[in-house]
C-alpha cells in the first residue's frame, strides 16, 4: 500500500506552497511553529493522499484549511 501522507511526487506542489503562503497563512504560522500551540506540533503545507492541507498536526490528525477560496474553482471541486 502507498503511503498516504506527503508523497513525493507532490512535493515540488508543497515546497511552491510554502514559498508563496497568503497573508493569513503567514500569520498563522506564526502562532503554530515551534509547538507554540498549546505544546503541540503543526506541520504546514501537508500533504494527504492527492491533497495539501495548509496546517497538519498529526497528535491531534487535526488538518487546518485557512483560505480556501480556490475550492470554489471548478478545478478545486
């Protein structure tokens, strides 16, 4: 069975992700790296199976979508 998180073929798709973060998304950030929420650790621009979420903590398996406007796109559905 493949494996379903952070699969290599997605991770040019994660690294442009995470090169070009949104505002929000920077600013989230900030709060989550270095376990600074509550102790526990986040992973940004993760991947799950054909997807990438913008926040991952896998302790918790709490993905965390913070701007979502392109799943409104056709391409997005």
């Amino acid at each position: 069975m493949p494996p379903i998180h952070n699969r290599s073929e997605y991770n040019p798709v994660r690294r442009k992700l995470r090169r070009e973060m949104t505002k929000p998304e920077i600013i989230l950030w900030s709060y989550l790296k270095g376990r600074g929420l509550l102790g526990y650790k986040f992973r940004r621009q993760h991947g799950i199976g054909r997807y990438v979420v913008d926040f991952y903590c896998p302790e918790l398996r709490l993905a965390v979508e913070l701007d979502g406007g392109q799943h409104f796109e056709p391409a997005g559905q």
